[in-house]
C-alpha cells in the first residue's frame, strides 16, 4: 500500500521537536508531540489545550482523527476530550490537542511528551435522499440497552 503524502509546516519556536511519526511498522497512528513551553500541569476533572507546534494539509477526501494514547489511558487517566478529533481537510491551523485528566492526581504535559495519536483515514461523503418510510429492520427504534444488559 503506497502512503498517501500529506504536507505538513512545523511553526515557529518547535523546530527541536520531531515531526508525529509511526512508532511501530504496523501501527496506524502517529503518536503527536506536546510543543508546550516547560510544562502544564492539569488538575484531576480538568482539561488543557495542548499545542503541537505543527500544521498540516490533510488532502481532500481524507481527514486526520485525533486519538487518546492507551498508556496515558490507563496508567494516567488521560484522555483526549472530544474523541476522536476530526482535522478538516481545509483547516491549516495548528493541530491542538485537548487532553482531560480524568485520573485523581495531577498530570504533568512536558515539552515533547507523546501526548495522543493522529490516524489518517478516507472520508465518504453522503447526502439525503428524504424518504415517507424506512426500510424494516429486526432492530427497528430499540434504542440504549434494548438488547440487556
């Protein structure tokens, strides 16, 4: 599978971080890099901002998903806040991170911390087609916990 090339512009003052980048062979998110100045720190229930320090120009039908980083997940309680983070393929702003502290301590974000991970994936774009019926199904409305518990 040929990669897809995606233009991407490090801004000013993060020229010592690297670029997101895959850590394994197989995997199929680039972790992302905290460019904040020394550190944030983010109380337990609280949220921060955090920049990247890059843009990018994901290429139209496909768009970056911002995701939380499992080892953040489960020895931290960090999260990313709105997941996944959808980075439009026309948005050249930097890419920031929303990180939640949902552990019962402090966390400490350093400069080049791998704060959460980006994956590039196709988009499908739908329209409607406004209809009197819809078709049946053996689901039909059953909604939130209609299979059991």
């Amino acid at each position: 599978m040929n990669p897809i090339k995606i233009p991407i512009k490090k801004l000013n003052g993060s020229e010592d971080l690297p670029f997101s980048a895959y850590m394994t062979p197989h995997a199929s998110g680039m972790d992302i890099y905290a460019a904040v100045e020394g550190s944030i720190f983010i109380p337990p229930g609280e949220r921060e901002i955090i920049p990247t320090g890059f843009a990018i120009a994901v290429p139209v039908g496909y768009e970056a998903q911002i995701r939380p980083r499992s080892g953040l997940a489960i020895k931290h309680g960090i999260g990313v806040l709105n997941t996944p983070g959808t980075i439009d393929a026309d948005y050249r702003g930097e890419i920031k991170i929303i990180l939640i502290n949902l552990g019962k301590t402090p966390f400490e974000v350093k400069r080049g911390d791998r704060i959460a991970q980006m994956v590039i994936q196709p988009v499908i774009t739908a329209c409607w087609d406004e209809v009197s019926d819809l078709p049946e199904s053996e689901r039909m409305d059953g909604g939130f916990g209609h299979t059991g518990t």
